[in-house]
C-alpha cells in the first residue's frame, strides 16, 4: 500500500497523469491501474473520473491530507536509512537561477561534488517561479516568492542594484555625474518573465537616503543579465546588477561602477524546501547554499 500512496500523492501534488508518469518513471497506464488498486483497498473513491481535469473527490482530499506528511517523512527516514555515516549517496534535484549562481554556487559545485561523489546533483537553472511538488525539485532559490503554501520560504539575502560600464565607454560617452545623465545615455532595459518592457526605477542616494523614481526608456531590453555583461563589454553599453554578479569584471577592471552614489533597487533571494522533514543530504546541501552565500 505504501508504493500506492507515494503514487497517489504526486499524482495529487501535479494534477497530471503525463507528467507524474515521467517524473515516476513509470507509464500511464501503471499509475491508473495502482491508483484503482488503492481506491478498491480503501474502499473508496479518490479520483473524480468524470472530471475534464484532474480533481480529487472529497475522499481523496482526507486521504492526501492525512497521508502526505507521513509518506514524505517515511521517504526521508528511508533516505536516511540508506545514507551511512562514512558514505553519502543518493540524488538532488535543485533550481537556481542562472545569475544570482554564476559567481557565488556554480564556482563552488564542484567542492560539494568532489566532496560526496556518490551523490547526483540535477541543477536546473531556471529565473521561473518555482513550486517543488509540481516540479519535482528537492530545494530551490528564487527571486519570486512562492505561491504554494507546501514549502518553507526563509530570504537568504538582498541585493543591491547598481549601474556598471566599461572604461572604453566612458573615455567615448564620458562620465556620469547626475542620474538625470542617463537620459543621454545607452542603458540596456530590463524585461520580465511575462515579457513586460521596464520604463521606470527605484532610485536611492546613499549619502543623503533620498527616494524618487527614475524613467528611462531603451533601445535594448534583455531577460538575461548574463547576456548583458556581454553586451556591456562591447563598450556600447551601461548595465544594471550587483556586485557579486560583476565580481570578476571588477577584480579585472574590465567593468567598473556607474554612478556610485546611487543604487536602482534590490532584490530578494529566497530559499525555499519541503515542509516534511529533510534528508540528511538536504540538508548538507542546504549549509553548503548557506556559507556560498555567506548567510
């Protein structure tokens, strides 16, 4: 019966046959006839057939929330099980998003890798909105907080946002002294997930802490900052992001800061993981997360 509940609760969890059969490794077909066997030792019915989408009867709503936690917990102590203390086995599926991660996790995989071989890492880099049991991610970091009340969400940190260019673009535009100067300047646009095209910008002064809003509309949008270190050492541009995301270019002298004075935002980094109780292995790699970022 245990395989047939842990069947049911990601069936319940995606709402999709197709895709809880892909993630299960296992077909269709095998889901539907587990599923039936489940409801004929219950004794009830926990799936509406009748239904255009995946729906769960009011039966099946009390199972999913009596069980859930206990499978999943089970699941962990199983883990567990198979995790000696000399050996650490086993695989991780984690999503993280391509910049925030360039400089400050992906360098460093490689040490978790060498440091417990036995274990499979599957790194999705991905900006999207995450939810772990449609997704089937162990842990994840995102800049969007979750909708999904089944995860624990803590901010990791923030981030400021500054403005970056090239020595070659400031001997040939000149320097920035004001941000009212952005306007006669060539500043790479930031597009959203939903393709919306940003025109305007919190503005901040260090010194003094004043606010106000600044309006900038460019010639070039991008959805990928990675892309726009790029485009900034072109010498044709002045790009937004941190620091840390600029932390080779500025060691290098290949990209130095714009109006230093001033920053254009920040942005949150959420840890998010499964509510149930971690494995050891995620939680090893939760600390390893946690010193990359300095947290």
């Amino acid at each position: 019966m245990y395989d047939d509940l842990h069947i049911f609760i990601k069936v319940a969890e995606i709402a999709n046959y197709s895709k809880a059969a892909i993630l299960l490794k296992t077909s269709q077909a095998t889901i539907t006839r587990r599923l039936q066997s489940l409801e004929q030792e219950l004794g009830v019915n926990l799936i509406k057939r009748n239904s255009r989408t995946f729906e769960l009867t009011d039966k099946g709503k009390l199972v999913y929330e009596k069980m859930v936690e206990s499978v999943k917990d089970f699941n962990t102590t199983l883990s567990d099980f198979k995790e000696n203390k000399d050996v650490i086995r086993g695989t991780l599926k984690i999503a993280i998003p391509a910049a925030l991660s360039y400089e400050l996790i992906t360098p460093l995989l490689s040490k978790f890798n060498q440091s417990y071989p036995q274990v499979q890492l599957i790194v999705s880099y991905t900006s999207n909105p995450i939810d772990l049991m449609k997704d089937d991610y162990n842990l994840a970091i995102s800049t969007i907080l979750p909708t999904s009340q089944n995860s624990k969400v803590k901010l990791l940190k923030k981030f400021q946002f500054k403005l970056y260019t090239t020595p070659e673009y400031i001997k040939s535009h000149g320097k920035l002294k004001k941000p009212e100067d952005l306007n006669n300047h060539n500043v790479i646009g930031l597009m959203s997930l939903d393709g919306h095209l940003r025109v305007s910008y919190p503005l901040t002064n260090v010194k003094t802490g004043k606010e106000t809003i600044i309006n900038h509309q460019a010639s070039v949008y991008i959805n990928n900052l990675l892309h726009g270190i790029q485009l900034a050492k072109t010498g044709n541009f002045i790009i937004g992001g941190w620091d840390e995301l600029m932390k080779t270019e500025l060691e290098n002298g290949s990209i130095i800061p714009v109006l230093e004075d001033y920053l254009f935002g920040e942005m949150s980094c959420y840890f998010i993981r499964h509510n149930n109780t971690p494995s050891k292995l995620e939680n090893l790699f939760t600390d390893f997360i946690f010193k990359s970022l300095g947290v």
